[in-house]
C-alpha cells in the first residue's frame, strides 16, 4: 500500500481530490509540535480530512533524558485523546540534539516513549534515516522489539522508486522520497510504502495513469501530470501542476530533441512510447 505522511508544511489539502485521484491508501500525520509539546497546527483537520485511508500519527522526538521523555510521551498521548489509528504511532528520531546521545541513552529514551504509547493502546514503531539506523541507534537490537520506518531516497530525487535503495528485511515501511506529487496537495510531500506491497509500484512510482490521446500546449489534467512526472524523472523540474504551459512545453521539444522524435512539442504516439519505455 502506498502512503504519505504529513503536517502542517503541506497546507491545505484537497482532501476529496487525494483520495479520488491519487491511489494513496495511508496518512501518518504529525500530532505534535515539538517545542512546547503543544498540538501540530494541521492535526486536527489532517485527521478529519483522511477519514476513509489508514491513518497514523508521528511523534518528532527532541528529548534528550528519559524524563523529558516521559513528558513528551505523556504530552503526544493527550494529544492524540484516543483517536483511532490504524497505522499506529511513530517515534520520529533525527534530531541534532539527540545524535550526541550515546546508543544506550538514546535506547532508554525510546523504551520510555514507547512503554507510554503501548500503554495508551497504539502500535509503536521508529522513524529514522539509514545513517542514524547504522550510526546513531542501535538500529538491530531495536528491531527485535519495534518496527522501523525508514527514510531512504536518491541524491537525484523527483518522487521515484529506486529499487536498489529498498531497506529489504530491516524496515516496515520505506519513505522512498522528500520530493513526490499527488493529486489535492500543493508542492512536495515525502511518499512511503509499506515494504511488503514495493512489487506492486511501477518501475517509475508514476502515480498518474498513461494518457491514450495526444498532449500539446494548452492541455490541461491527470494526463499532463503524468507527463509532468515522466519528464521530472528525466531532470526538467517542472511544477507538476497539470498544466502544459510553456515550461513543459520547452521540456517536451527538448526530450524529443534528445531522442531523434519529431520536435513538435506534441505528445502524439511515439513520444509517449518512448516515455513509457523508461528512457
């Protein structure tokens, strides 16, 4: 199942536009903002808005003793005021202040925050990069005992799976880009996968469909998205905004230049089986 995770940088969300267009199946929110463990801005109307997908929640963790643990748990819990979620809580680790702490403290700091979570009745799983996974925690004892969620994606990133990044056997979910696109969010928004559905994505991680007619300058919707999406992967950088202005258009002309197509900024047949090729 693919999925998103969010908080208040993604504004508002066109909700009824996600669901209907964007094949995304879970949310994992931020609940809480960090310094003052008061509510995130957006949890309550990310909450309601994805009523119908799975929904997790994120703690972003900066405490640096098991105490300021026990209150940052306590605090997140509260927060959340029993709200069903099926895809759990998360303990997001990543901060500064934190990678000072030696693997034992931090372990103990996660073993408070958890115990507190569990207690509360949710799941508890890790949210790291590799390097903190390898370098920071203690990645492998953890893992006898909590999931991982694990952020990994390519120098080159616009919103595609790399397989070769894939956390085989060591994560639950992988957040696979900081970059993706999906219809009813405006500007970036980092796209996860749960490990054991990775086979079902498309080589590219497209998340529009194909289009069956031509494209030009002027055409507008999911198909010019798809396009959009297909040419950010070969590096134009294009705002993925369904609209095929004179951006895309430049685009267009330059990847059919690339590969001896007619150069007419058209979207016929051939050019779209080229793009659908990989190439």
């Amino acid at each position: 199942m693919r999925g998103i995770d969010i908080s208040h940088h993604q504004g508002a969300i066109d909700w009824k536009t996600l669901k209907a267009e964007s094949g995304i199946g879970f949310v994992i929110m931020k609940a809480m903002f960090e310094n003052g463990h008061g509510k995130e801005s957006a949890f309550e109307a990310n909450y309601a808005g994805a009523a119908g997908l799975k929904r997790g929640a994120y703690l972003y963790s900066i405490a640096r003793t098991p105490q300021e643990a026990q209150l940052e748990a306590e605090d997140f819990v509260r927060i959340l005021a029993k709200r069903k979620l099926e895809y759990g809580c998360w303990l997001d680790l990543e901060d500064r202040r934190q990678r000072v702490l030696s693997k034992a403290e931090l372990t103990k700091i996660i073993d408070v925050e958890a115990s507190i979570i569990l207690a509360a009745g949710y799941p508890c799983g890790i949210y790291s990069n590799k390097d903190w996974y390898n370098n920071v925690l203690d990645g492998k004892g953890l893992q006898e005992r909590y999931d991982f969620w694990i952020a990994r994606y390519p120098r080159e990133d616009y919103g595609a799976v790399k397989e070769s990044l894939a956390p085989h056997g060591w994560a639950k979910i992988w957040q696979y880009s900081s970059k993706g696109k999906v219809p009813g969010i405006n500007g970036n928004v980092d796209l996860d996968i749960e490990m054991d559905d990775l086979a079902d994505l498309r080589p590219t991680g497209n998340p529009y469909a194909a289009p069956e007619k031509n494209l030009k300058e002027g055409s507008r919707g999911n198909d010019v998205r798809w396009l959009q999406y297909e040419l950010n992967l070969r590096g134009a950088k294009l705002v993925i905004d369904g609209h095929f202005g004179l951006k895309t258009d430049a685009a267009v002309r330059s990847y059919q230049n690339q590969h001896a197509l007619v150069c007419d900024g058209i979207v016929g047949p051939r050019t779209r089986a080229e793009l659908l090729t990989g190439k």
